[in-house]
C-alpha cells in the first residue's frame, strides 16, 4: 500500500501552469485544505477543471479571487460574479462545456481515449 502524503507536499508537486481537476459542487464537496495550501503556495497560472468555480472566497472562488487561475474549463459559472468579470476583462479563459460532456471528457481522458469525435459518429445504419 502506498502511503499518502501531506497535503503541503501535494501541493509541492504542482508546478506553476499545471492543469488540476477539482472536485464539488459550488464548493461543497470541495478539498479546501488543498484549495487553502495552492493559494498559500502561490501556485500560479493554473487551468482548473471542474463542475463549476465555487463562489468569491469560498472553494475554487479563492484561487479565482486571488488570481492564481489562467483558464477554468466548467459547466457553470454563474454563482461567481468574480470569474465572470475576469472572463469578461480577459484576465482568464472560461471553456463552458455541458455538465453531460464534462463528464464524459474526463471519462475518455480517464481511458486516454482522444478528444475528437469522427466524422460518421452522427449516421446511423439501419
């Protein structure tokens, strides 16, 4: 069995424009000990996968608000008024992805199955 590391020494194998998956839903849910110990670190430019971007402060909200996000890849964001602005301002890049398709992006990552989806997959045969 593996033995599991502290949550500091997690964060110190983030480098600074990593692309990091987070789990929750408006933050609950979220892992905000880990989510505490990047916006301490100072982790900087990061893509952030996840349902959505919590709320200012609150859950991913905090690495929005303290700036340390480059690019979020979501399903919603309306509950943070913060990423909206920094979308709008272009301090950030926001992908919004249906939850659905979320979900199965990161299944098919999860197989390494590619991103691309051939040309015939909407015919169907009789």
């Amino acid at each position: 069995m593996k033995k599991a590391i502290s949550v500091e020494a997690a964060v110190e194998l983030i480098p600074n424009g990593a692309s990091i998956m987070i789990g929750g839903f408006m933050g609950i849910g979220s892992p905000h000990r880990m989510i505490d110990a990047l916006v301490a670190a100072g982790t900087s430019n990061l893509t952030v996968i996840a349902n959505d971007t919590g709320k200012p402060n609150y859950g991913i909200g905090k690495l929005i608000s303290t700036g340390q996000v480059k690019h979020v890849i979501a399903s919603h964001i309306g509950l943070n008024p913060e990423t909206q602005a920094k979308m709008f301002s272009k301090d950030i890049t926001v992908d919004l992805v249906p939850q659905g398709n979320l979900a199965e992006r990161i299944r098919a990552a999860g197989f390494g199955l590619g991103g691309r989806i051939g040309p015939d997959w909407h015919r169907h045969t009789s």
